[in-house]
C-alpha cells in the first residue's frame, strides 16, 4: 500500500496551471481508488483553486468532489497571502499550520509519505 501526499502549487492563471491541478485531482483519484492512503495539500498560489473548482457549473467540479474526502487542508499563510481564507472556511477545509503558518513536509515524509508535486 502507497502513502501519498499530492501537493498542489499550481496558480490558476494559465492553461498549463490548469492542466496540473486537474493531474493532481486525477493522480489522488487513482491512488484513492486503488485503497492507497492519499492526502491532498493545496499549498502557495494552489490555494487559489479551491475556489474555482467550486464554481458553479465547472468543468472538473465532479473530479474535486471525487477526492474531497482525501484533502488534508490548504496552507494556512497562504490562504492568507493569496486572499482565499474566506472561500477554504466556506469549503469547511483545514487550514494547515503546523510549521511557521505553513504545512509540514517533513512530518509527511517522516511519516512514511511519498511527496508528489503539482
């Protein structure tokens, strides 16, 4: 069994950052269907995407609502710094604070964690 943490820094500007999110949001679905553990962390302008894959009618909503249940949290300095700590506590998702404002990757790792970044 694989323990995987994906972590989503992609922004939310380009085509380039959307197509990263959504491999995120599909790789989390693979790992979580096959019974592995999967965590999902929305970090830096990754952030912001909470939000958008929570707009009405988008694309990938289904996708996200697919993987909700494996979504550790969002950064909490950058919820801040990106202006999106509204649209994350409206979510009911976790701000993740555990070292200086921000989460631990560390702990992840010494947790047995593979680390995937997006």
């Amino acid at each position: 069994m694989s323990k995987v943490a994906i972590v989503i820094f992609a922004d939310i500007e380009t085509k380039g950052d959307f197509g990263r999110a959504v491999n995120a949001l599909m790789t989390a679905k693979e790992f979580k269907e096959a019974g592995d553990e999967v965590q999902i962390i929305f970090d830096g302008a990754g952030t912001k995407w909470i939000g958008k894959f929570n707009e009405k009618d988008g694309k990938y909503n289904d996708l996200f609502d697919s993987v909700k249940d494996k979504i550790a949290g969002v950064c909490g300095y950058c919820a801040g710094a990106f202006k999106v700590t509204d649209v994350v506590a409206v979510n009911a998702i976790n701000l993740l604070d555990e070292y200086n404002g921000h989460p631990s990757f560390k702990k992840l790792v010494d947790n047995g964690y593979t680390v995937l970044t997006f």
